[in-house]
C-alpha cells in the first residue's frame, strides 16, 4: 500500500451513500437513460453509483482497499501524488494538514469504526453535499438525489436572498435549509448512519509576501512554475483548449506551446472559440492567437440553444447558477466529439489581476472589517437582485431587509479572512473560498458532462506563490502582462479584447483607446447595427426566446406562481421587451433559472 497510484481509473456518472436499508428508494438522475446501481451493502448503509451516459461524463474513480479502509478517489490529483498510505494517514488524524492537489473528492470508508470520511480539494472544485433533516441520511454529489431521498424540502429564505441579490449561495447554504454543501478545504466525518460527527478545516488562508524578492525573480519563479504545470496537465491524449479575447487563456496557450517545450507526439490540441456574432473580436483575437501557434482551431457563433438544452443545463449546473451563464453548452457537443479534458484558465484573472484596494506603497493602507464587508457587498450585488427578493420572497421572512442578511451572513463568512494584513488579497481569498466555489464551479460541470476539465489557476503550486507576491505587482494586470511580452511577444502583440490595443501599445491607452472607441461606437449608431454583449440577449430576445419565457415564466399552473402573480411577471415581462436592459436581463435569467428549477427539482 506504499506504492503511487498504479490504479486504473473508471468513470462514474455519480456517488450517493444512503444510510437506510430501504430497497424502495426513487433516486433522480442527470439525464435520461441513467440508472443507479447498488455497488455496495454496510452495517446501515448502502453505497450507490450511476452510469455515465454520452450527456454526462461523470467523474474519473480510482478505488484502493487496506485491511480498514475501503478508499475512493473521485477527479483528478495533481502533481506529486501521495500514496494510499499517506492518504490512510491523513484520514486517521483529521487535525493533519494536508496539501493534495487537484481537482477531486476523497471518499472514504473505515470498517473499523463504521465511518465515513469525505475530504474536499483546497478550493472545493467538486462538489459534494450532505442532508441534516429528520428524512433519510445521504451524502452524494448530486443535489436533487440527496435532496429527494433526505429533504423536507423546506426553502432556505437566508441562502435564496444571496443566490437572487449575488447570483450565488453564500457559504454552505442550498435551495433547502437541511441539505448542505460540504465546504473547501475541509475533513469530514460521518458515522455509520449518517450523522455528521466532526468536520475540521485542514488548511487555512495565508499571505506573505516576499518582499525580498525582485520584480524580475517573480516573474521568472512564476513562469517556471506555470510551465510546470501547464506541461503535467498536458502529457498526452486528447485536449480542448478554450480560447478567448483576454489574457488567461492566452497565457495558457502561450505555456502550453511556447518554442523551448518538446510537445508530446500524443499529445493532439484542439482549440476553439465562441461570440455572438459572425465578425465577433473575441473570435477573431482568438483565431489570431491560435494561428500564431499553429492550433487547430474552430470558431463559433452563438445561436439560441437554451430551451432546448433547459433539462440538461439544470442537471449540469443543479440550478445553483444563472441559466444563460454557462456559455460553453452551445458547443458541449463539439467538445464531447474532439477531446477527453478540457483545459481550463478559469480564475486566472482574479489571481493575476488586484481587486481595486492594492497598494504601490507599504505598508499598506489598512481597512477595518466593516469597510471590508462593505465594499465586498457592492462588489457583489447585482443590479435587479433587490427587485427578486422584494417579490419573490415571503414578506413575513424574519430578515426584512436584504442588506442587513447579506452583511450578516458575510460578517460570518469574513472570519476565515480578517487575519490577513493585505485588504487586496482578502478581498482575493473571499471571492476564491465563496465566489469560485459557489458561482464558478457549477458551470464547470458543463465541461465535465463532455470531457472532464483540468484547472489550471486551481492548482495550489500556483495558488501558494501567489499568496507570496506583493499585491503591487498585480495591478492592472502588470505580471501577466509582462510574462507574455517577455516569454511570448508574438502572443502580446496580439489585441487584449477589453481594450482594442495590444500588450505593448497600452501605455498609449488615453491616447488610442477612448477616441477609437467612441469612433467605433458612433458607426455602430450611424449604421443601427445591434452588437449583443450579453448570452441573455442572444437567448431573449428573439421569437424562439420569448416563447421560451412565456412557457416557462407565464403557463397556467408553474409552482413560480407561488410565490409571484403571473400578472405581475406578465407585466415584467412586457417592459423587458419594451427596454430590455442588463438589470431586467438579470431579472429574467434568474427567474428562468428558479422557475426551471422548481419545476425539475423542487
């Protein structure tokens, strides 16, 4: 048991572990043509998988076995990788720390003492959720499984008010307020009927900046250790690689191929790109890009695609994001066709880029925690999210006013972050331990249903340096900037999307930028030509859109008409096709997405 993973992995569509002995249980699935099969039989507990089908790829397993422990691996561990004794270890002393990288859960059984051990990754990339009510006992990674074996189904009005006013649940909260999301970085354990007995936290958030280290030294320690990662997340076989008009997948490409590495013959890139318009910049910038490598490369235009793919985008996503976010569903199938993994720079951008509180002196400017938590809320809240509180939520609810729950549940939130002296990084690590984990991860499970994604700003090598770097050299996105114009200058000549000029030509940016845009702007007027920005309005506003919206936000006999008149969203919607705006874009996306998921599973 000492050796490194010799297993071969399996995929599975799902896990659930329910704590009963009822053989009469109606498990959900993902999609249609699955089915739950009982792979295991315990004390008072029955572990179930399901089968993958070709709408859901599900998750890699890899299984071990000791003479205690029954061990299961589900995802993706990077880097060095312990071996199943190490692993055994950790899981005995749950107050270890514990640095394993990756994209994963760790699942695990001790016959000895009838637990179950549940470790999240740092980030809690994969989700994974446990019921607290008086129904049955479950722990699966499906949401509506667990919901539907163990839930009262009661809503939870505090996590509702963050999910309309921010587009995401805050903390552990769900749909349901006795089904739970198990939280990043944590060891968990539950005895052999389900009750969850400790949980401990194995990491915590950190941030030292060496200020001993030069400007350069950092920047070369960065692109080695990039390229480290990037070459391990490529060694072979089939891979996607999304490319868009901004810096993060530009960098990935730019470690990925740069002229010194020997890419691996088995190794076959397939790239892609999407807008919302034939001549779209953010396709064209990526052809260039992808040129410039030699990529192949396939560019798309984004057509309505949401009611069709409604049931599939709710299985995917569980309900728990904004139904027009996840663009990558209008070439799933593509992807599903052309690749095994999917690399993904999500969060890069968050990572090399400040929050708007970094300092170029230091000490640093310092901020109590009510100036945090304030300028955390008007980061977050979106604009329409008061109008769905106001009239989706009972007027009885205990927290009469929106602001006064979400500075509450935020205030709660905080203590994981207060510590750090940096207010820019605190900023940084909240958006990561709430934002990404809430708000980022469901769309990934797009991804996954096709081929299964490798995240590369997750992987905590990088993550650990850059809690190293002084908040300065972040700003306006100064370090990533100059890793492509030193290590990739064909890449940095190349236009940065959100500013119409390359790398090397933004120290002209009042100079170029502003007039060129208020000329381009003009001939848009000129011309009356229409530029959709946003999915919503490729999705909304057309025939196929508002029969969509009609159907699923108007027929007679929706459970959304619980909670809203349906003269009132008739009303809504009239004046969102009169002027449709973002804030009434945001409206109707949520209350698809909500109307969607009461409909499904709730």
């Amino acid at each position: 048991m000492n050796s490194k993973y010799k297993w071969n992995p399996q995929f599975i569509g799902d896990l659930i572990i329910l704590f009963n002995k009822d053989e009469k249980i109606y498990l959900p699935t993902r999609t249609e043509n699955q089915k739950w099969i009982k792979t295991e039989n315990g004390k008072s507990w029955q572990l179930w998988f399901a089968t993958t089908v070709e709408k859901w790829r599900g998750f890699p397993l890899y299984t071990a076995a000791s003479k205690e422990w029954k061990l299961l691996i589900l995802g993706e561990i990077y880097g060095e990788k312990p071996s199943v004794h190490e692993i055994i270890q950790v899981l005995q002393n749950p107050e270890n720390t514990i640095n394993i990288n990756g994209h994963f859960l760790i699942v695990a059984y001790n016959e000895r003492t009838d637990e179950w051990h549940v470790i999240t990754s740092r980030f809690g990339s994969m989700h994974m959720y446990y019921a607290t009510g008086e129904g049955i006992k479950a722990i699966g990674t499906f949401f509506p499984s667990v919901a539907e074996v163990s839930s009262c189904k009661k809503l939870d009005w505090r996590g509702l008010i963050s999910f309309f006013t921010t587009g995401f649940f805050m903390g552990n909260l769900t749909f349901f307020s006795d089904v739970h999301i198990l939280r990043p970085a944590t060891h968990y354990i539950f005895n052999g009927y389900g009750h969850l007995v400790k949980k401990s936290r194995y990491w915590e958030w950190w941030h030292a900046p060496n200020y001993r280290r030069s400007y350069q030294e950092t920047l070369e320690e960065f692109a080695w250790i990039f390229h480290k990662v990037l070459d391990e997340m490529t060694p072979h076989g089939k891979i996607a690689l999304p490319i868009s008009g901004g810096l993060d997948s530009r960098s990935t490409v730019a470690g990925i191929t740069r002229p010194e590495r020997k890419i691996p013959s088995d190794l076959h890139i397939w790239s892609y790109s999407y807008g919302y318009s034939k001549d779209s910049i953010e396709t064209k910038i990526a052809s260039q890009v992808a040129k410039a490598r030699k990529l192949n490369f396939a560019s798309y235009t984004i057509k309505p695609y949401i009611f069709r793919e409604i049931k599939y985008i709710l299985a995917w996503t569980e309900g728990f994001e904004d139904i027009t976010q996840p663009r990558q569903v209008f070439v799933r199938d593509e992807i599903a066709k052309k690749a095994d993994f999917v690399i993904s720079a999500l969060w890069g951008d968050v990572w090399m880029d400040d929050m708007g509180l970094a300092s170029q002196k230091h000490p640093l400017t310092s901020y109590d925690n009510d100036e945090i938590v304030d300028y955390i809320l008007n980061r977050i809240k979106k604009p329409g999210g008061d109008w769905l509180v106001h009239n989706l939520i009972p007027g009885n609810f205990h927290i009469k006013k929106t602001e006064s729950a979400l500075r509450e549940l935020l205030h709660e939130e905080m203590r994981h972050f207060f510590t750090i002296e940096d207010p820019d990084f605190k900023i940084k690590a909240f958006k990561t331990e709430h934002w990404s984990f809430r708000w980022s991860f469901p769309p990934l499970r797009v991804y996954q249903s096709a081929a299964f994604p490798r995240l590369v700003f997750y992987d905590t090598r990088l993550a650990d340096f850059f809690a190293t770097v002084p908040s300065s050299f972040f700003i306006k996105r100064r370090l990533q900037i100059d890793y492509l114009k030193k290590y990739s200058p064909d890449l940095a000549k190349i236009t940065w999307q959100p500013y119409g000029l390359n790398l090397y030509q933004l120290k002209y940016f009042n100079n170029l930028y502003i007039p060129v845009r208020a000329f381009r702007k003009l001939q848009r007027i000129i011309g009356r030509r229409k530029i959709y920005e946003r999915n919503w309005e490729v999705q909304f506003l057309n025939e196929e859109g508002k029969n969509g919206l009609t159907k699923w936000i108007l027929q007679k006999g929706l459970r959304l008409h619980e909670f809203i008149s349906p003269k009132k969203l008739s009303n809504f919607l009239l004046d969102f096709y009169t002027h449709p705006t973002r804030e009434k874009g945001y409206i109707t996306s949520m209350l698809l997405t909500f109307s969607a998921w009461l409909e499904y599973y709730g």
